[in-house]
C-alpha cells in the first residue's frame, strides 16, 4: 500500500464519506489508499461498513435482546439468521428464557411410566419428546405393561396351535408366546401350510436351476435353494458356464463372432466377458480418411456420404466440422 502524503488534508466533504461504504470503497473513490481511509475512519470512531456477504457486527442493544426470546424471534426482529442469533447467544454464555416452559412438579413426575410417554403428555399437555426426554433424566423405564399370570389352559394350549394363531387368540405378544413354550419345552406345532418333500421332488434337486425346479414343484424359491444346500446337492446342470482359461485366451485375438461360434456362447457374453477383462475389440480398428473421402464432405448430404464411405452418420459430420465445411442439406 502506498502512504499518504502528510500534506493532503481531509475536507468535511471526505469526512462525511467514512462509513458509508466499504473502505476499499471510498478509497478509489478519493483516491486515497486503504490503509489511510481505515486509519482516518478509525480516528473519527466511526464504525467500518461490512463487505457484501459479511455478517454485520453485532451492536450492544441486539446483544441486550438476546435470550429475551426465542432465537427464532429474535432473528425475525433483527433481520438475521436462527443460526447466527444461536451462534451468538452460545459465545455470549446466555441462556434461553423460555417463560413457555413450565416446571415439573412432584405429583407429574409420579405419573411417568406408569402409562405410555404418549398417554402421559396428553394427560399433562406437554410434548411426547419432552415426557420421554424427563422419564430418562429421572432413570424411570418405560412402560411396558401389566404382567398377566399364565393360566393352565393357556399352557395346555401351547404347541397346539402356530404361536402367531395363538398370540392372537389369547391377546398376547408373540414374543411372549414363544418364551413361554420354550421355558416349558414345548415343541413349536407344524406349520399346517408346510408340505413335506417327497423322494420324487428330491430327486430333481441340482438337475436344473432352482427357479425351474420351484415352478415344477410348485414351492418357492427359497425352500427350493434352502433344501438343495441342506442336502448337499450340487449343480449337476448349470445355467451359467464357466469361463476356461483357453476360451479367455481367444478373446481379443479373433472377432467376438467367432469366439461366440467357438465356444457356443452368446455374442453379448462374449463382448461382456471381453470388456470385464479390459480386452480391446480386435475388430475395432480406426481407419484413416483418406483424400478422395474427405473431397466428398460437404458437396453431398452427410447420410450420403456415410453410406459412400461406409462410415457411421455421425463420424462423418464430425469430421465435416472438423474441417470446417457446412452441411448440405
């Protein structure tokens, strides 16, 4: 920065300009240099003006409001954001009067779980998160219900019927269904919508591919993988087929037509195998243009062209601007 010459005095008219605007500002503005119009707005004890996108400074009465409110409140009285008047209330160490916000008293804090935290807010008329965030502060657990004694013929009915039909019927948990029958050594009752495999469905395990076997039997998907795995049974005619070495050797080396005849392959297993090694197309080779091919870019329409030189609609426009040329239509 250069300095400012001593014998440059500041007129009134100068003077009234400090504040106004950024310092960078008014010093093109007066030709004067920064450093000089900061120094003279610092002597004068006039506050600096903030850059465009700079939080204004923070005066003495916004900081009096805060805490007097909610922070929402207050960032709509003073035209600032939530976070900045949160921001600044927390570096202040001021808390947030909240006069909405009631007490818990003795006689509330009994009720707490006793019923449901979203029974108890309605009871009192707080909010279901504060309920639950006092219930926690307090060590009290949630409720979970009255425990209801087991009667012999509920017991006797254990096992009989699948937990699920049973919880429902004597208006319990299934949880509490399963636990008990377990306590007892109950075995679970059979699924009546189970069907037992025959040696006849066993047999065609692992001869096809699952999904085929699950429409011929006429059962999921699922039970079908479940139960060949069970048995140990494996593929004896897969789907899928291997790649062998010898056939990934053919790829790149002849055109994928012919490693699809080889190998009595698809022509897009063949291409999908080739990209997912990173082997390049034998047969994608680039061409040259050549002087007769290039004459002919602009005198005829671009699909023309193509079919004259046996190239794609595309390259051919591409190197038709490449060479500056406009299209015939």
């Amino acid at each position: 920065m250069r300095s400012e010459p001593a014998q440059r005095p500041w007129t009134p008219e100068q003077a009234r300009l400090l504040g106004t605007k950024p310092d960078h500002i008014i010093a093109r503005k007066l030709g004067r240099s920064t450093d000089a119009v900061r120094q003279q707005r610092l002597l004068r004890g006039i506050p600096r003006v903030p850059l465009p996108g700079e939080a204004k400074a923070w005066t003495a009465r916004e900081d009096r409001l805060l805490g007097s409110k909610s922070d929402a409140q207050i960032a709509r009285l003073l035209g600032r954001t939530c976070f900045a008047v949160a921001t600044r209330r927390w570096k202040k160490g001021i808390a947030l009067k909240q006069p909405e916000r009631r007490p818990w008293t003795a006689a509330e804090e009994k009720l707490l779980g006793t019923r449901p935290d979203a029974e108890i807010a309605v009871i009192l008329k707080r909010d279901r998160g504060t309920v639950g965030d006092r219930r926690r502060q307090l060590g009290i657990a949630h409720f979970v219900g009255k425990a209801r004694e087991w009667t012999l013929a509920e017991e006797r009915l254990l096992g009989k019927a699948p937990d699920r039909k049973l919880a429902q019927r004597m208006g319990r948990t299934l949880f509490s269904i399963q636990n008990k029958r377990l306590k007892l050594g109950i075995p679970a009752a059979p699924n009546p919508k189970y069907r037992r495999w025959t040696e006849a469905e066993i047999k065609v395990l692992g001869r096809m591919p699952d999904a085929d076997v699950a429409r011929r039997v006429n059962r999921h998907y699922s039970a079908v993988l479940s139960k060949r795995l069970t048995r140990k049974i494996p593929y004896l005619n897969p789907r899928y087929r291997w790649w062998t070495a010898a056939e990934k050797r053919l790829l790149g080396r002849i055109p994928d037509k012919e490693v699809a005849r080889r190998t009595s392959r698809s022509l897009q297993a063949v291409v999908l195998k080739r990209i997912h090694l990173g082997v390049s197309n034998p047969a994608a080779k680039r061409r040259n243009w050549t002087a007769k091919e290039l004459r002919l870019l602009g005198k005829y329409p671009d699909e023309e062209v193509a079919r004259m030189v046996c190239r794609t609609v595309a390259a051919v426009e591409a190197r038709r601007q490449q060479r500056g040329r406009k299209r015939l239509d």
